[in-house]
C-alpha cells in the first residue's frame, strides 16, 4: 500500500515529497530487529524504552520510512507526528482495510468482570444467531479458531490483523475487553464502538497510573461520544455514574444497570446455591428469568450488564436468557474444580482487593466448615494493594495459605511480607508456602469436610513467571494432577 494512502488521515508535518508519498508499505515495524522489505517503522515511547534510538537500526534491516515525534538524521521519508502510539494505531487500521467500519465491535472495560461479561455477551450473541468473535485476557477465539494472547488488548498491529481475519471469516460481532493500558497507549485508535460496557473501578495498576484519577481517566476515554455509540454503565458505580453524566450532557445515549440504585436495567435475585443464581432481569420493563450457573452477586451484575448490552442491540429476551443460562461457566472465574474430603475447591481469577473480597463474599454463605484462601500478589505490579489484599483476606476467610502468584523479577518472600502487613492486623490464622505447587498441596491436605478453598491470583493463566521466563503452570490442572497422585 502507498504510503500517501496509510496516512491520508494522520494529523503529521508535512514535508514528504511526491517519490516518499509513492513509496509501497510492504509491514508495519514496531521492532528495530526484524528484518522486512519496505517497512515502516514507529518510533515509539513510553515506559523504559524510547524507539528513535532504534529507528537507524530499522532503516538497515528494510524500513524505507518512520513515523517519528521528532526529525532524525536519518536519510528517508520521515512521518514527524505528535503520537506514534496514536498513528500506529491509525495506519494499522488502514494498512489492514479498516476491518472495524465492517465489523460491529462492543468493547468491554472495567477493573473486574471484563472476561466474564466479554463471555457472557458472545454466548448471547451466539444463541442469537450471530457469528461472533472475542478477544480478551483469555486468548482470541472465532470460527473454530483459538490463539493465545500475551495481552489483553493486543497492540495495534495484531489487533487490526485479527480484525481483518474475523472479517473475512464472515464474522459480524466481536466482543473485545479494552484494558487502561491499551486506553492510555491509544492502541484502539481507528475502532468506533458500536457499544461499550463498563463494569466497575476499584484499585489496581497504580504500579502503572501515579493515582486512581489517571487509572479512571483512561478508562473513562473509551466512553467518549466520538469512540462509542451506546453506553452500557455500572449505576451502581461512582464512576460509572460519573460517565453516564458526562455522556448526557455531551448528547450520547447511555443505558445504566444496577441492584442497589434506580436504574434502567436491574436484576431481582430468586435464589443462590454453590451451582450458581436464579435471578430476573429486568431490561426497560422487558422480564426475563434467567438460571445462572456461575456462583456470586457479582456474576449477577455481569450477567445484567451483557444481558442490557444485547437487548439495546435488538436481541431477543428469550436469546438473551438461553445463552446466559447455556454459559456453564469462563475459564478460571470463579471456577468449581471438584470436591476432596467433603471440601469444594474452587480457582478464581482475583487479583485486587474489590475481587478478591466479592470471591470470598460469594462463597461465604455456602460454607459449612473453614472459608480457606490461597493467594500472593504479582511481582513488579501494584505494591500498594498487597496489605489491602491480606487486609481483605484477613477480614473474610477463616485460614490463609500466603503463597507467590507471577514473582516476576522480585523475592516472592519481599511480596508475602507486603501482604502480611495488612493480613496480620486482623488475623493470624495463615501460613506462608512460597513455592505455589507446594501451597496448593499444602491445601489439599488440610481441607475437611464442609471447608471451601479458593486458590485465587491466576484463574486460566497457563503460566507462571519467574525472573522473566514464563513456566507452565495452571491452579486448575495442579489440582487436579496433585488429587490424582493422591488417588482422588
């Protein structure tokens, strides 16, 4: 593709000559290594790394261009722009066909509840007819296809390639979780919304975000009239009703859901077991009643939350019903495993205080013995949670196995010690087993009949890791491997 054509709606200095307009775009580079055929590369920004120092680099190994934030003694065709984050984001839509403009795309942000409502909503669509695709924390999945992703949001470059495959797979709906991160680094750039969902803000990432009001800040930027059509929004949320507020005095629809503040969608709860909720929505007067087989109230406000994201977009109720009630659960959220010893043990995905206490709150009122958790916080991430999450712990089980989640770069016992100082202010009852096989194991052995276990942190993760390698690791296959060593 000609370069004049990839840029045609880049906002950049224009000094570019008639021969650097012609030249043909063969790949888009954001790695200075690779070696390509008339690349262009992206001199990008942003945390440790500054890619100008690398664009010389790229130009050697087949970049015929840059998109630069500022001029470069470098002898080809310069694209000098305020972002590169926001113009690799643009000229990725455009390199691929737009694939969004052909797509109907509903994004799905918040600190929890991003993958099960993404889940949620596909099955609804998909009851309803409709080829849907998802990308998320827990891979990329459509038409039979399942490819891992390193990412929630993948980077521009895939995520618009993905995109354009969905497309010529005859997909129509793509649910797509959109985290912070991807927000702040403008990654969905170029991608009108046809709706998106936010689910709640509580803490996390401020190892990234200086404070809670840039976190909320990135979030709030995907609900921008110009990025999204519909708003579907969590009235029970201060954010949440923050955003519906700036939406209505900026013009832009917006439907609220909730269970404890008047709203236009809202859920009655009829029942609740270990297998899950009976429940009753209501959607603009529209009844339907729904069994839901994914235990907590938390789940019943994701379930709401897809559930009026469908019908604004003209789902039938009875479709809307059939594929919360078909959806027997998402990998890692909340997730029974099995019973030992008269003990159900259940992994979950819980990796903030707000999650990590509505995990426990929903498996509180089923628990005939001991609430026992098992949990460590991630290395290299938000070191502020870490007592929160011990404090919540704390406060909501009965016996805590302290235990290391992804260590990455840092001691797992530095990490423990951080979770005991907000643990040990309201109990004592826990024991550290830093190695988290050992932990598990450990677990499994105390348990006694009527005693609940939640091994939180890592839900469907498949890895675990250590000092920058990623080792196979999955709480769920541990599990089950361990009980089956001990001819369970």
């Amino acid at each position: 593709m000609h370069l004049e054509k990839l840029i045609e709606n880049v906002e950049y200095e224009n000094t570019l000559s008639e021969e650097d307009l012609a030249l043909e775009i063969e790949a888009l580079v954001t790695d200075s290594r690779r070696q390509v055929e008339n690349g262009l590369f992206f001199c990008l920004t942003g945390g440790t790394s500054d890619g100008h120092l690398y664009a010389a680099e790229a130009v050697r190994n087949g970049c015929v261009a840059v998109v630069t934030e500022r001029r470069l003694a470098l002898n080809v065709a310069q694209i000098p722009v305020k972002s590169t984050r926001k113009a690799l984001a643009e000229i990725s839509s455009v390199f691929h066909g737009k694939p969004s403009e052909r797509l109907k795309i509903i994004g799905v942000t918040g600190t929890n509840g991003k993958t099960t409502t993404a889940y949620m909503l596909a099955s609804i669509l998909r009851n309803a007819g409709k080829k849907t695709g998802i990308i998320g924390t827990l891979g990329v999945r459509y038409e039979g296809k399942e490819l891992p992703s390193d990412l929630t949001t993948p980077d521009p470059v895939e995520l618009q390639a993905i995109l354009a495959d969905m497309r010529k797979h005859g997909v129509e709906y793509v649910v797509m979780e959109v985290s912070a991160h991807a927000l702040y680094y403008d990654k969905v750039e170029g991608i009108v919304f046809q709706a998106c969902i936010f689910t709640n803000l509580t803490q996390d990432h401020l190892d990234f975000f200086e404070n809670m009001s840039d976190y909320k800040a990135a979030k709030k930027k995907l609900f921008e009239k110009v990025r999204c059509d519909l708003a579907i929004l969590n009235g029970d949320d201060e954010v949440g009703r923050e955003i519906a507020k700036a939406r209505e005095e900026a013009g832009a629809q917006s439907t609220v859901y909730g269970m404890q503040t008047p709203t236009d969608a809202f859920a009655i709860v009829t029942e609740e077991s270990l297998l899950g909720s009976e429940c009753v929505l209501n959607i603009d007067d529209r009844l339907s009643r729904i069994s839901l087989a994914m235990l907590g109230r938390h789940n019943v406000y994701n379930a709401l939350a897809a559930a009026t994201c469908a019908a604004n977009l003209g789902i039938p109720m009875r479709a809307i019903a059939k594929g919360l009630t078909e959806l027997k659960g998402v990998e890692g959220r909340l997730e029974r495993v099995c019973a030992y010893n008269g003990a159900d043990i259940f992994v979950d995905f819980a990796h903030t205080p707000d999650g990590l206490g509505k995990s426990l709150d929903a498996l509180r009122p089923h628990c005939r013995g001991r609430l026992v958790c098992l949990f460590g916080c991630g290395g290299n991430r938000d070191k502020a949670k870490r007592p929160l999450m011990g404090e919540t712990v704390a406060k909501k089980s009965d016996f805590a196995i302290l235990t290391s989640d992804n260590p990455r770069y840092e001691d797992p016992l530095d990490i423990i010690s951080e979770i005991e100082k907000g643990y040990r202010r309201f109990s004592v009852c826990y024991v550290v087993v830093p190695d988290r096989r050992h932990a598990i194991d450990y677990a499994l052995d105390s348990l006694r009949e009527g005693d609940l276990l939640l091994v939180a942190g890592k839900g469907g993760e498949h890895y675990q890791e250590i000092m920058g390698i990623k080792y196979p690791f999955n709480d769920h296959d541990i599990i089950e491997k361990l009980l089956e060593k001990k001819g369970k």
